[in-house]
C-alpha cells in the first residue's frame, strides 16, 4: 500500500518519471541551413530499426520522492526491527510452544535444542525474517546482499548448522535455475529465440490481430525454456516497439495498438510462465516447498504442466480480450499499418540472420529433447535437474556443443538471491515458525476445524493475488505465503496440494505497477502506456484470474485429486 500511495503521489510528476529511450533525444532539434557553422543536425531516428530499441539504449530508472526516503531508511529500520524482535520482545505464543504442533524436522530441532533453546531460534527466526522483509520492500541494499546477511545470520543466530545454511546453494532446484540459464543462452547466443519470434510474426502477422495471437504464442514457447521473465522481454521488446511504429504509436504518440501491445506482451511474459514450474524462480521455489512438506524431493514438471498450463492459456486469451476488445478497443484505423513497407523491414531484420546455422539446428534439437524429458518426467523418473544437467553438458561440450562458457549468462546476483530465499525457507522449516504464528493467529481469530475450506482457500488466494500490488518480488511472495497456506493445511489435516498450489498458481501476477516486476519496470520506459492504463487493465485481469483460480479448484484440481473440491 505504500508503494502505492507513494506513485500516486508521483503520477503528477510523471514528466519526471518517465525515463523515455535515448532515441527520442536523437530528433532533430535544428534548423540550421547549410553553411551554416553552428552545430550540424542529427540523422533523423528510424523507428523500424530495430538496434535502436536494444535495452541497454533505456534509461536507466531511478527511485525519487518516498522511494528514494524508504530506500535511505530502509536499513536503519531493519536493524531496529531485529534488535527489537530478538532481544525485547516478549510474544507469549513463542514463549510456550507446544511440541504436538511441530512437524517432523522442527519436532527433531525441538529434542536436540530443548524447550527454552528452540523458543529463542523462533525469536531469531522471526527477527531474521522481518528484517529480510524490510530490507527487500525498501531495497535499501541488493536483494542478493540480504540474501547474504540472512544466511549468515541463520548461522549465527544457532537456527541450523552452517552445514545445513550453506547447502542451500546446491539445493536441486538452485542447479536447476543454473542450468536453465546455461540452455536459455544457448538459444540467444545462437540467435534461435530472435528467429523464431521474428519469423512467426513474419508468417502469421497479417493483421492487427494476428499480430497480437502472434505474440501469444511467442511468449507460451519462450516460456518453456526461458526461466527469467526480463530476458524473454530483452528478446521481444525490439520486436514489438518496430510493430507499435508500423502501426502509428510511438512514445511521443500513444495510441491503443500501441498500448496493447505493450501491455499484452507484458501481461503474456509473466503470465506464460506460470503454465511451467521451469517459467522462473519463484515458481520453481514454490515447487521445492510444497514438495518438502508433502516429503520429496522437487516438484514434478508434468503435475504442475497439466494442472497450470490450461488455466494459464485461459487467463492469457481472456487478457487479449479484455484488453484490445473493452478496456482499449482500437479504432479501425489504428488496425492497420501507417507505415508503407513496415512488415518488410522486419522481412530484412529476419534475412539479415542469414540461413539456418547447424549451431542453430544443435539448438533446437537439445531444446525440444529436454523439453519432452522434462514433459514426461512422471514416466521415465528423471528428474528435471538431471535433465537439464544432461542438456546443458552438451550443449557446453567442446567439439559438439554449441554454446561457450563465456556466452552463457548466468545472473549470479539472483542465484545468491535464491540462495538466500531457500536458506529462509530452511529456517522457516526447522522452526516450523509459519505453523506456529498460524496456529496462534487462528486461536486469537476463533478460526477452527469448524471454519470452512471454502473460506480458508478464498482468503488465502484473495491475499495471494493482491499482494502482488504491494511487493516488488515474486520470490518473497512464494516464500511467505507458501508456507503459511502449508501451515493451514497441516493443521486441519487438508491435503498440502489443496491450499498450497492455488497460491502457486497466482505467483506470476506481477503487471499492474512498474515496481511490481522486473519486466513491468522495462516496458514502462516505453512510454506506450500511463500508470494508470496498466492499473485499469491489471487489476481487471487480476480480479478475473482470482475469480478463475476458485473456479479451477472446484473443479480441475478436485478432478486431478489435488483437493475435494472447494467444499469440502
């Protein structure tokens, strides 16, 4: 809610806060005559040059007004916090914690510490907790540098061994997320991911709408492999901005093409990866909790695919419609290109990338093998790390492979992120600190087995989905909300599944405001589009999708056995 306020306070300062992209300052500003000594005008901008939307040519983006304040207090807050929770506080539910409620890991924590020693790792795990929360909201340091201090904390503090807290950096999943990055840059550095999203406008773009149906299908296979969000909108940003130009939008002239274009492409990139538990971190992190509380391993690629991967086609084809039909219908002329020969200069951006290399073919033929090992896991037994293990030696193999080690970008940044978010997660877990605050939430709340599932799954979605509006990170949201729908489950003895993958599934509603994602703070240096059109058009589609999610588990995941239905 702060954050929200705190851009609305902003919105009349937006000619401030748009970072518009360094082209714009290239228009020529003279009007001097030739022979004239004063300085010489610049070549006019080509807006179907496709070089000139590259990332790197954005502005760079930077905090004001109660950003930059929450950003300066952010630190000094935490540590207050901290000092507050773990040496003051007196909380009577940590005080006194019975050992019936614990699971099996924290009940073995519990006979090792003793009552008295187990309570104060519950202090310093919530003090470690609360504190992470505050220092990745205000961003007061990099995320991956609070990830750094958690895990080094979580040692000191006594909560696990530092064994146990340094592990969690080849925790499966966290190889996982490596090894996705190595294959994800086998398909740019070979130029296959651009090809492909280059030729399938090319062939299938004859018209406004096609071009829209295009780009959906681009993003669901860019999904499929590409676990970052912000490289999937690296890829295809270029691509769409030379189409808003072709159809008369630009950051200096909005119109709605260009306003759905942005916005779906935006919508679609986040969205898309929600069908895969491959289609970024926070869904992959997700997976590892669920499938630790229900005792395995990792969470399998082929119950996730079939349960998620439905709705997210559903939810994506309702976003074109509620977008570009009702929210901003375009008019008949915005429908049809006000550049002659347009489409011909992405014809020659895509012959430009010559013919089909057989780096290129390598590519796609690794590509497609591990995307059918990872499809059909459930048969074979492999596990998806193993397979993308296999998928990336060879596609790093000298003389065979594809891809040098150079080449791949792996942003150790988010993998200390991650490190760090799994080494909480192992806390929260020896602790068992979400089951404990729940248990103690309920009581104070007169929440019992009486209480209905029904009410329980409403809230505890409804509190998922709109949490996106107030957090800047999807692995914050899967590290606190997963748990705690755990802890319900466990404690009125519902199947984890039934509360735990709902949550899941809504992880990747991150597109209202641009701090919200990533991805959402790239394209809003566009200009294509205000504040205000995305709030208009992502809380329609987060109400929409929420709506969904209650009817999905009365009835797809009552029919996959995940849940009984949402009456139960």
């Amino acid at each position: 809610m702060i954050k929200i306020i705190s851009f609305l306070c902003l919105y009349g300062q937006r000619k401030e806060m748009y970072y518009r992209i360094d082209l714009m300052n290239q228009t020529i500003q003279s009007d001097n005559y030739p022979g004239d000594s004063g300085p010489k005008a610049q070549p006019a901008f080509d807006v179907l040059d496709m070089n000139n939307y590259r990332v790197e040519k954005l502005r760079k983006s930077k905090k004001v007004g109660f950003e930059r304040w929450m950003e300066i207090f952010g630190g000094p807050l935490a540590i207050v916090v901290f000092i507050f929770i773990y040496f003051f506080a007196d909380i009577s539910f940590l005080n006194q914690i019975n050992p019936d409620l614990l699971g099996e890991k924290a009940s073995k924590r519990f006979q090792e510490l003793g009552s008295e020693h187990f309570s104060r790792i519950n202090y310093a795990m919530l003090a470690i907790f609360a504190a992470s929360i505050v220092l990745w909201i205000t961003e007061a340091i990099p995320n991956y540098l609070t990830s750094l201090l958690v895990i080094i904390t979580i040692v000191l503090t006594g909560i696990t061994s530092e064994k146990t807290a340094y592990a969690q950096l080849g925790h499966p999943v966290m190889w996982l997320n490596i090894l996705s990055f190595v294959l994800a840059s086998m398909l740019v550095a070979t130029r296959v991911a651009k090809r492909f999203a280059l030729w399938f406008v090319i062939r299938f773009g004859k018209n406004a709408t096609w071009i829209f149906f295009s780009f959906i299908v681009i993003n669901i296979v860019l999904s499929m492999f590409i676990s970052a969000t912000t490289a999937k909108a690296t890829i295809l940003l270029p691509i769409f901005m030379v189409i808003a130009a072709i159809y008369g939008a630009g950051p200096d002239k909005r119109n709605n093409f260009g306003r759905n274009i942005v916005l779906q492409n935006l919508f679609q990139i986040n969205i898309g990866a929600s069908g895969f538990i491959t289609g970024s971190g926070a869904n992959l992190l997700a997976g590892s909790l669920i499938a630790g509380a229900m005792g395995k391993t990792i969470f399998g690629y082929q119950d996730w695919f079939v349960a998620a991967f439905p709705l997210c086609i559903i939810i994506i084809l309702i976003g074109w419609v509620v977008g570009t039909k009702i929210i901003f219908p375009m008019k008949p002329e915005e429908q049809k290109p006000q550049i002659e020969g347009g489409m011909q200069r992405l014809k020659d951006e895509y012959r430009a990338l010559g013919k089909m290399t057989v780096n290129e073919y390598k590519a796609i033929a690794i590509f497609v093998i591990v995307l059918l090992l990872w499809a059909t896991d459930k048969q074979h037994g492999i596990s998806q790390t193993a397979v993308a293990f296999m998928g990336a030696v060879v596609a790093l193999l000298p003389g065979i492979g594809i891809v040098k080690w150079n080449d791949v970008d792996i942003p150790w940044h988010l993998m200390l992120f991650s490190a760090g978010a799994y080494t909480l997660g192992t806390g929260l877990e020896v602790t068992d600190l979400p089951a404990i605050v729940v248990d103690s939430a309920f009581n104070h709340l007169g929440i019992s087995a009486q209480t209905p599932f029904w009410l329980l799954y409403v809230v505890l979605t409804f509190v998922m989905m709109f949490s996106g509006l107030i957090f800047q990170s999807k692995t914050m949201r899967a590290l606190i909300f997963i748990p705690i729908a755990i802890g319900v489950a466990q404690k009125f003895g519902y199947p984890v599944m039934s509360l735990a993958f709902p949550l899941a599934l809504l992880i990747e509603h991150v597109y209202v405001l641009p701090f919200n994602s990533k991805p959402a703070a790239l394209l809003y240096t566009t200009n294509h589009y205000s504040i205000s059109d995305s709030f208009k058009f992502g809380i329609v589609m987060m109400t929409i999708s929420w709506l969904l999610v209650l009817v999905w588990g009365e009835t797809v995941l009552k029919w996959l056995g995940y849940t009984n239905g949402l009456f139960f």
